[in-house]
C-alpha cells in the first residue's frame, strides 16, 4: 500500500501528537497522598491535581438535599481516595464477587467502610459514589439491589457547575426619603 503524498512530507512523530496531547490531559498521580480533611470528608488526594475540600462539601450537601438525608456528625465521614484506574480496576476485579453489576469499574464505595475511590475529582462521579456512600450509612431502608438506580438518580439530578454558595444573607439596602427617614419598601415604586 502506497502512502500519500502528503503522509509522507509529515513525520511520523507528528502523527502521533494527538495521542500524545490526550495523554498529557489526564491526570498523574504520585505514590504518597496529599492529605485533606474537610467538615464531612477526609481526601487522600495521590493525582497531580489539586482538590478543594469545599467543593467535595458542597457535593456532599447537594447530593444529601437531593436524598433528603440531614447530615449527622456521628457518622463516619466519607473516606475519599483518589488514585490511578488501574488501581480501581484491579480492586473491583479482586472483589468482584461481592460488587454486583457491570465487570468494569471507574470508581467504587466499599459499603461499611464509608470509603470512596475515584481516579480524578468530578462532580458527576464523586456524586454518584457519594450516594452509595449516604444511602449505605442514612437511607437503611433502601435494598442493596436498588444502590445504583438511587444513584443513577442522584447524577441526572445533579448539577453539574459548583454553585457559588453565600457565606451570609445580603441585607437589604435601606432607602432614604427626602426628610432622612427610612422609607418602607412597599412604598417604593
């Protein structure tokens, strides 16, 4: 097979930059964590990318309003480790017996042991874990069969842009009339 002309003014590295750029684009990880700890969960961060411990709390609180879940101190906090695939997948196939569903695993929760391992921070998968890891420990009631519909509910519910959060409520701007008192604001046209 003869290649075209063009193929053969280009270098072959060059043909590979696409695959290479793709590459660089994900994370690495380090072989000692950087370890976090927030309000509701401990990080044990080995990638190369940063993560902010309140963005990983407001994702526990929105995926616990869209549960309807009161967050309880006395309960465990969620263990989250973030680690490479590989290691993921070599866990899920070791205990694959005991994980119900798909042979193939980006993420998992270890039931009971309130521990979550992602390969990189992302909303809609932590928040999938994370719903495994509030219905595990609030939502007792719920059959382990019915773990992946919740949490497949969970991730359409879910938004996915981090939502700015108020530290406190904005009074209201008070309105001055002409004599320096202040006007009620249902008279203000």
């Amino acid at each position: 097979m003869a290649l075209s002309p063009i193929l053969k003014t280009v270098p072959l590295g060059l043909l590979a930059l696409p695959l290479l750029i793709g590459c660089a684009s994900l994370d690495a990880y380090r072989p000692d964590a950087v370890r976090l700890a927030s309000q509701y969960t401990t990080i044990e961060n080995h990638a190369t990318t940063p993560i902010d411990p309140e963005q990983v709390d407001q994702l526990l609180l929105d995926v616990a309003h869209i549960l309807g879940v009161q967050l309880d101190p006395t309960v465990p906090k969620a263990r989250i480790i973030v680690t490479p695939p590989d290691r993921i997948a070599s866990l899920h196939r070791g205990g694959a017996a005991t994980f119900p569903g798909h042979s193939h695993a980006i993420a998992l929760y270890f039931p009971r042991a309130s521990l979550v391992l992602i390969p990189y921070f992302d909303r809609t998968l932590l928040g999938h874990e994370l719903a495994h890891y509030l219905t595990d420990h609030y939502l007792k009631d719920a059959p382990r069969a019915e773990w992946e519909h919740i949490a497949h509910r969970v991730e359409r519910k879910l938004p996915t842009v981090k939502r700015p959060v108020p530290k406190f409520p904005t009074p209201p701007t008070p309105v001055v009339v002409a004599d320096g008192a202040p006007a009620h604001e249902s008279l203000i046209p």
